[in-house]
C-alpha cells in the first residue's frame, strides 16, 4: 500500500472554518485520515508543503453534458474519459455525466456506458452517478432539448432508462405538469433517486404538487421554466419560496444577470443553492459552429437563434463568478459547489468535505485565486503549467 501524505502549511477550509496553517493526512488509499492544525501528526508519512495555497474540496458537478468535444451521449467511454480530464484541470474532482433528450436508444446506451465506467480509475474527476435530463420535458419549455425526441414518462421508459443505468441516476429532471409526469416524480422519488423539476411550464401550484409528491431540486433555475409573475409565481417562484427545494444556478452571467444571483444566494442561503456548469461539448472549444449550436464569445446558443444551448462554463470559474456576483466570501458561497450538490447526488458520505473519512477530494488554489492542482482521492489529476 501507498504511503501516507501529510499536506502542511495550507489553509484549510472544512465545514468548521478555515483552519489556517492547517494540515491534512491523507492515507494511502486516498482518505481524509486526519485535519487540523500542528496536532496533526505522522513521523512515517510523505510531507507536502502547500506553500501558503487554500487547499478547498473539490467541485462538484452534478449537471455536466461534456466538454472539449465531447458529450455524455456520445456512449463511448472515451468521451467519459476525455470530460473526465478536461473538466478536472479547472478544479472538478466529481461529476454526474448528463445526458439530453435524444433518441431512446442512445439515451439507454450512454445510461449503460456511465454506469459501467463508475468504477474506473480515469485521470480526472470522478463519475460519482447520473443525471437523466430528457426525454421528460415540457414541448414549451425544451429549450436547446430536440422536440422530436420528447417523451412521456410511462412506467415502461422510467424502468428501461433506471434499468440501463444499473440503478445509477442520481438525478433525474422531469416537468411534472406533462402526462403521467406526477406519477414518474414518486416512482423515481422511491428508487432514491433526487427529482428535479425542469425544462417545465407547471403553475406554481403544480410545482407544489410535485414537491408532496417528493421533487427536491430544480434544473438550472430560471432557465427553461414558467417565470416568476406576481400573480402567477410558476415553478421559478416555487423554487425560491419552498424550502425543500434545492435550485440549480448557471453562474456565467448569462444564463442568469448577476443581481438575479445575488438575490437567490440572499433568499435560498447558500445551502440550497445547488451551482452547476450544464458544460456541454463544445465547452473548451474555439469560437464557431459546432453540430447546430454557435459558440461566440463563450456563449453557446442553437445557430440562427438567440436559444442558449448549454454553457462553455467550468466549476472554477462558476465558483468564482459566485463569489463576485453575491459579494460573499469563498468559504460562504463554497458549499453550493460541494457540499450541496454532493448531499443531492446523494455522496455525502464520502464526497464533499474535508473531514476524516471522506475521500482526498481537493484543490490548490493560490491566494490571488488561481487553480493550481487537482487531486482526486489523494492522486494529482491535473496541475497549473
């Protein structure tokens, strides 16, 4: 077995605080053994000096299509490989492969190949589950989603689509206004599985349906679902107002103005605002056009349209933007890219936190807020040129 790391003059940052001047050992086989201050001690271990560096956990990603021209739906598991590597050099140590709404057939074949490379070792971050975004979505609310490929949740597809991912969907977006979607919220809810409502166009009183009935999250709030009105609150007022639910934010800046950020951070509190990329292939990619989307600037939108189609957003930069737009200090804004969304994948037994135990999942950054390494279960994935 591997010998034992004990990283020193790093500050620290647990669920606790920030332990400055902290240490962490991490064991051979890429636990969290101890964390703490000088108590922290192992005469046999391997000393790592962090140089002063902000040693944080590692992001999680609980909505990522792809990146670096590649995607979830390719079914192939270098794809998964290449999303692995690409999205773990800005600061990814976890993520769900996403998948879109697409013909059956391909959604069940990228469902088998996720849940068969959860056990791999990549050189990158970690496939902790799956999230299944489409088919079960509202024709009004699809978005970039393909409208000849939606589908009605019917026992049949819910079975097929759970089945061909081994009982891997961590989290699975449904509008439950469509037919028989109320009924697919409490049958995925059994399983374990986290409902989100998205890509919908309920009322808000529909919405509150799906909440009894055991939806918890909401897929990239404000996006793609019925608005916020003062006399109709829709599904984007019941995501601000109810408190079972967790809301998924896209913080580009363009999927939602700053201010709207900040106000949710303010009215959610940072424990159930759940911060995702929803990266897609042509994340990491120059400008152009790429398979009917048109990246410009960063922005992805379906061509010829003003539909924003995914996000070339990383976890880094979504945490850092956070931070800037709401005014809140990193160790407050942290937990939406950690904790929480490790707590909705339903990982946060091992993933999420610094704390004995846990899995070595976590990143070097400098003072000035530069990534410099990666390390996923106490092995570097990824470290800044």
């Amino acid at each position: 077995m591997a010998k034992k790391t004990l990283w020193t003059n790093a500050n620290v940052y647990t669920p606790d605080g920030v332990i400055p001047n902290g240490r962490i050992l991490v064991s051979g086989d890429g636990r969290i053994e101890a964390v703490g201050g000088a108590e922290v001690e192992d005469a046999e271990a391997v000393r790592r000096d962090a140089g002063g560096a902000l040693l944080l956990p590692g992001l999680i990603d609980v909505h990522n299509h792809g990146g670096f021209g590649a995607h979830t739906n390719d079914a192939r598991t270098e794809s998964l490989e290449t999303i692995s590597r690409y999205h773990a050099a800005h600061g990814t140590t976890a993520f769900l492969p996403t998948t879109n709404t697409d013909e059956a057939e391909r959604i069940e074949a990228a469902l088998k190949v996720a849940a068969r490379e959860m056990e791999r070792d990549f050189e990158g971050a970690d496939i902790v589950g799956i999230h299944l975004e489409g088919p079960f979505l509202s024709e009004a609310k699809r978005g970039a989603q393909r409208k000849e490929h939606l589908l009605l949740p019917t026992l049949e597809r819910r079975q097929r689509f759970y089945e061909a991912s081994e009982g891997n969907i961590r989290l699975v977006t449904i509008a439950p206004e469509i037919e028989q979607g109320m009924e697919a919220v409490e049958w995925f809810a059994a399983q374990g599985v986290t409902v989100s409502i998205g890509h919908s166009n309920a009322t808000y009183e529909e919405a509150m349906e799906a909440v009894k009935r055991g939806a918890r999250h909401t897929t990239h709030h404000f996006n793609g679902m019925s608005a916020l009105h003062h006399r109709q609150p829709g599904v984007a007022g019941a995501g601000l107002t109810c408190e079972e639910l967790t809301i998924e934010i896209i913080a580009d800046g363009h999927h939602v103005h700053p201010a709207v950020i900040q106000a949710s951070f303010a009215l959610k509190t940072p424990n159930r605002v759940c911060l995702i990329t929803d990266s897609v292939n042509c994340s990491g990619l120059p400008d152009g056009e790429y398979g009917g989307v048109l990246v410009k600037d960063g922005v992805i939108k379906l061509t010829g349209t003003d539909t924003l189609a995914g996000s070339s957003l990383t976890a880094w930069r979504g945490l850092c933007n956070a931070v800037r737009f709401t005014g809140l200090p990193l160790e407050t804004v942290l937990p939406s890219f950690t904790a929480v969304p490790a707590r909705q994948a339903g990982i946060s037994h091992r993933k999420g936190t610094l704390a004995p135990g846990m899995d070595a999942d976590f990143i070097l950054v400098s003072p000035q807020m530069e990534l410099l390494a990666t390390y996923v279960r106490g092995r570097k994935v990824y470290e800044a040129s």
